[in-house]
C-alpha cells in the first residue's frame, strides 16, 4: 500500500496510473485493458513476447537491473531503453547503460533469433556455458564484461550461479 502523499504529491501507484494513453495502449491490444489478465499484446511486443506474463516478467527483470545498477528513475541520462533497427523490424528492446548495453531482450525475428543477451562478468565459468561475443571493459576497477546470448528459460530460471555473475 502507498504512504500518504502530501499536498502536490503523487504516489507510485498514482504516477503509475497516469501513465499515457498512448503507453498503456501499445502495451495492451485495442480489445484488451489492464483489468483484463488475458489481455493480448499489442503486435509490436508480441514480436517479442510469447505472452503478456513473459511480458511483463521482463519488464520486471529489467527494473532489476535498472536498481542492481543503481538507475535513480526516468530523468537518470544514464541508462536509455532503445528499440534497435534491424532488418526484420524492431524485434529488440536493449537496456543500455552508459556506453554498454546490459540487456537485449531478443524476439524469434531479431538479429540473433529468440533469447536474452546478458552482460555477464567475463571471470565467470558460467560465461563458457553460452555462446557469446562482445567483451568490454567498465571504467574504473570494474571487472570485465562479456555478452551472453541466453535462451529466455535460463534467465527465468536464474541459478543461483547465474545470479552470482549477473
């Protein structure tokens, strides 16, 4: 439940109801609404999605990340959500932060077909389990970084090992 707000105050449940029309209606299909549990997905997110609660559990997990990160809220210019162009339309939705990217949320038609790229820290003995490309280097003592194409399933599931390198 929500603590009182002040007078001029908004609570999160009010500033997550207020969120535009325009918004809410590209997540949600014309016929369905937030109320509704077995509303479809707007056609743009079920190039992505298998289902709205696949849907929604990424959204989730990316909110994770965001505060693993330490993201502060929309106005942080450090992260950015993007929906990378690629030839089979957008079928991406990447979490960057700073120069790198953390997450790419992959649908069957994206560049590397369905499954969630991960920035895993490259030490990691979990990193040889996955196919995998890109390394980077964080500023400062950070640990270096390799990107992990995941099948959805194994993020889902989150080992504890998993958890551990993430």
């Amino acid at each position: 439940m929500d603590e009182p707000t002040k007078p001029g105050q908004v609570s999160d449940t009010q500033a997550h109801d207020n969120i535009p029309t325009s918004s809410s209606a590209t997540f949600h299909a014309a016929e369905g609404s937030s109320d509704t549990p077995a509303a479809e997905l707007h056609p743009f997110f079920a190039q992505i999605f298998v289902d709205r609660a696949e849907a929604e559990w990424a959204f989730d997990f990316l909110r994770r990340c965001m505060d693993l990160l330490g993201v502060s809220g929309p106005q942080d210019t450090r992260c950015a959500l993007t929906l990378p162009k690629n030839r089979n339309r957008a079928s991406v939705i990447r979490f960057n932060f700073g120069q790198w990217l953390v997450v790419d949320l992959c649908g069957p038609k994206s560049y590397g077909g369905r499954g969630i790229v991960l920035a895993l820290l490259t030490e990691s003995p979990i990193v040889e389990q996955y196919p995998h490309g890109g390394d980077f280097k964080p500023i400062g003592d950070a640990a270096p970084i390799t990107l992990c194409d995941l099948p959805w399933d194994d993020v889902f599931a989150m080992s504890a090992e998993l958890e551990q390198h993430f």
